[in-house]
C-alpha cells in the first residue's frame, strides 16, 4: 500500500489554515487584537469555525485595516516556519493522513513526544 506524503504546499494550506482560522476565531471576542474591528465591521454574523472567518476576511482583503493586514502577514511568516519545521515529522508521522479539518495538527499534537526538536521549538503550544 502506498504512502501519501502531503506535498510542501499542500501542508503550508493545511497548517495556515488551521491557525489562521484558531487566530481569527480569538479575535472576534478579543476587542484588543489587530483584526477584532475588521471581523466586527467586515463579518458580521460570520460564524467562526471551518474557515469561515478566514474566507470572510478574505474576500474584504481590499477592505482590511493596515493593522490587520500586518498582523495576518505576521501570522502567515510564522506559519511557513511551522511548515518548514514540521515537514520531516508530517511525513513521518501522518503520511497516511489525510489533510484537512485539522487532521495533521492532530497527528501532530499525538505524536508530540516524538517531534523534532525544530518543530517543537516552532510547533503552538499545548491547550491544557
């Protein structure tokens, strides 16, 4: 049976959006972050969970304030550092899982002992 390693880009998507999607959630009930009056203004009624946030954000892009437009820049530079650090350990790990609603990130957090000490030292940390 074949192994099927998620391509680089394929997990950078995958791990992009799962703290894309954690972060913005966060935003939407903390007034203080960057994004918390564009998620107001821009995605009202938007549910967070499943992307939604995300997409809603994505399609004001245009709309976005400059603080917001850092903070999510920011958070797409960290996430490349998680994908670059992580991606011996996915392919160890979780080849034979399939991306998506955050199916890596949990493989991830079962195999969190076993991690590279790269992608510990990137990898979120732990929810109690």
């Amino acid at each position: 049976m074949r192994r099927l390693v998620p391509s680089p880009a394929v997990l950078l998507v995958m791990l992009a959006g799962l703290g894309a999607s954690a972060a913005l959630a966060q935003q939407a009930s903390a007034p203080a972050r960057p994004c918390a009056a564009d998620v107001a203004r821009l995605c009202p009624g938007v549910q967070p969970g499943h992307g939604a946030m995300r997409q809603c954000l994505q399609q004001n892009a245009d709309q976005l304030s400059a603080e917001c437009k850092a903070h999510i820049e920011q958070a797409r530079q960290h996430f490349r550092a998680v994908h670059e650090a992580c991606q011996g350990d996915v392919a160890a790990f979780c080849a034979n899982v399939t991306p998506g609603a955050g199916r890596i990130a949990a493989c991830l957090r079962e195999h969190a002992s076993e991690l590279s000490d790269t992608c510990k030292a990137h990898w979120p940390a732990q929810k109690p």
